[in-house]
C-alpha cells in the first residue's frame, strides 16, 4: 500500500506540473508567431527601396539579372538577395551576340558596387523604423551577387558577393539619424568576397 500511496504521489505532481506548465508553453509559443501578411507588406516596400538603388546606381535595366527579392526567416529575420550581371551589355540578336553598352574598367565597376554599397546602407538607415513587425532581437541582411558574364566566353565567369547584415536594435538606436550615418556604417556588417 506504501507502494500505491507513493505512485499517486508522484503521479499527482506531473499532473500539476504538466498543467501548470501549459500557460507558459502558450505564451512562449504566442511570442514567437510571425505575423506574415505584415511582414511580408514590409518586406516588398523594402524590395522596392532595393530596387531604385539598383536602378540608380546600374543603370543598364538589362543588368539585373534576379531582381530582389525578401523573405522572412524566424529566430533570425529578413533576408533579401538580388543578381547584377555587370557585363550585361550583350544582347542577343538575329545574327548572334551584339554588344549594346561600353565596357566598365575595373575602376569603373568597384566605385559603382561601393557606390550600390553606400545606397544600400542609406535605405538600411531611412527604413529603420519600418520594419515594425520585426522583433528587436532579430536582422536584416541584404546579399548581393555581381556577376561578370560574357556569354562569348562562358567559362570566363567571375562573381562577387557583398553581404550587409544589421540588427534590428542597431536600426531602431539609429534610424533616420543622417547626421550619425557613419556610426549606423560602423554597426552594419559588411562581407564582401570573390570566386
């Protein structure tokens, strides 16, 4: 009976603490839910912003090869990715590939890439307090793909990748603060790399 007295015992306090614990479970589950309809209100307003420095800073609208595009990753945030072909001045035609545009030098084509890089942190800067359904530990990163591609010569292929990352504390601190945008340029995370 000592047995059965201890079974009942043990029994009863996992059914209290398993009932006990169903209030807390329901409220870290409620913390956590992602409102995707607004985020995603949130995400294309910012694809746009992306898409007028991209315009504005390479201006053959035949460069960009995938436009950009956002997407919300829970635990993390917003990611957004785009493609530019730097050597898009090829067009093809009845009578094979033509060029259209001058060709970029090397110089040329670094300041327009820091030039998108500089824009890119600008609208990071002006849509700060835009990203509202965002959550204060979350992120935004923007990867960008440049390619160097000529189909002429398809094993010529050169890529390179600049990722901008930022938090969204760091965003909500700086937001529309243009007279501290190189304080808000410091906490951006820049990578940048070639293959």
């Amino acid at each position: 009976m000592n047995w059965e007295a201890r079974k009942r015992s043990v029994l009863l306090v996992a059914l209290v603490l398993c009932f006990g614990g169903l209030p807390l479970c329901a409220q870290n589950s409620g913390e956590t839910k992602i409102d995707y309809p607004g985020a995603s209100r949130e995400i294309q307003s910012f694809e746009i912003a992306i898409n007028g420095a991209i315009q504005k800073t390479f201006s053959n609208p035949d460069g960009l090869v995938s436009p950009p595009r956002g997407g919300c990753l829970p635990g993390y945030g917003y990611v957004f990715n785009f493609v530019v072909n730097i050597k898009r001045g090829m067009t093809w035609t009845p009578f094979g590939m033509m060029k259209t545009g001058e060709e970029l030098s090397p110089e040329e084509k670094t300041r327009r890439i820091d030039g998108l890089k500089d824009e890119l942190v600008r609208i990071l800067l002006n849509s700060g307090n835009g990203f509202v359904k965002l959550q204060k530990n979350e992120s935004i990163a923007i990867m960008a793909y440049f390619e160097e591609f000529n189909p002429m010569i398809p094993e010529g292929k050169e890529t390179k990748t600049l990722i901008l990352s930022v938090s969204k504390s760091d965003l909500s601190d700086l937001a529309n603060r243009q007279d501290r945008y190189n304080e808000f340029k410091q906490k951006v995370k820049i990578v940048e790399y070639s293959r």
